[in-house]
C-alpha cells in the first residue's frame, strides 16, 4: 500500500516538473521570437519619428492676462453675492449660473459627498472656486492667479439634536 502512495507520489511530482518544464519552454520560445521582431519594428520609417528635440517638448499654453483676470473678478463677485445655496438640487442652477460668467476654458465638477454634504468646484488653469456645502455651514475658496487663497465661511445655528 506504502509503494502504490509513493508511485502516484510520483507521478504527481513528475507530472507537474514536466508542467513548469513546458511553461518554462514555452516562455523562451515565445521571448525569441519577440526579439527578433524588435529591432525590425524599430528600424521601420513608419514608427520612427524624424522631428526634432523641440517638437516633443510639452507645449505651453498660452493664457491671455484678461482671462486669469476675469476669473478672479467673477470669483470676487461670487464672494460679495451672499449666496447661501443649500439643497444639492439647485447646484446645477447655481453652477450654470456662475460658469457663464467665467472663461471659456472653465472646467466645473459637481460632487455629492457622504453625510450630504456636496460641492461645486470651478478650475481655470492654476486658479479654483470652490462651493462647498457641508453639515456646520457654507465655505467658498477662492485660488487666484498669483497662488494666493482666499476663504468666505458661513456657519449653520446649531440644532438642539446637534447639541445633545
């Protein structure tokens, strides 16, 4: 009984060698022929790129000054409005709203967040608005185009349930 065990012992031991032997073969076989079709698919004119050193160089983006301008004052106004939006269902009226006010190039994001807690965001390149309603109040911020942050805050009263 001992040696019928160690027989399919073996055969077990054997059989997965000549798997990882074969995996092994196969692998090998499957890099070769990779490297021999590698210098031919560098050497091809089709995938060479005969530009020069500037070319491939990340472009800039040129900004006219009236634009980095504009954003600021429409984020300026956004402050001085006392806009104390709460339910997330007028947050797209009240993004539309302030996006056409602003840059072409304004991208915006409305995000729901946990606790019902949501937030409008408008980025123009390196400048930011941020609406962001939460549970204790309403917080703007405002990045504008010399890095500098500038925040409005309106808390909430405190419920009786908040409290307890």
């Amino acid at each position: 009984m001992i040696k019928l065990l160690v027989f399919i012992c073996f055969l077990i031991a054997a059989y997965a060698g000549w798997m990882i032997g074969l995996k092994i073969y196969r692998t090998s076989h499957q890099r070769k022929k990779w490297l021999q079709k590698l210098p031919a698919f560098f050497n091809s004119s089709a995938n060479v790129s005969t530009t020069n050193i500037e070319d491939r160089l990340p472009c800039e983006v040129v900004v006219d000054a009236y634009e980095l301008q504009l954003f600021d004052d429409v984020a300026h106004l956004f402050f001085q409005t006392t806009t104390k939006v709460t339910e997330p269902t007028q947050a797209q009226q009240l993004q539309q709203q302030w996006l056409n006010k602003m840059p072409m190039q304004t991208t915006t994001l409305i995000r729901t967040l946990d606790l019902g807690e949501w937030s409008i965001y408008w980025n123009f390149y390196d400048q930011s608005l941020e609406y962001y309603v939460g549970r204790y109040g309403i917080f703007c911020t405002h990045v504008d185009r010399d890095g500098e942050e500038h925040k409005h805050e309106y808390y909430f009263e405190p419920r009786q349930a908040d409290c307890a």
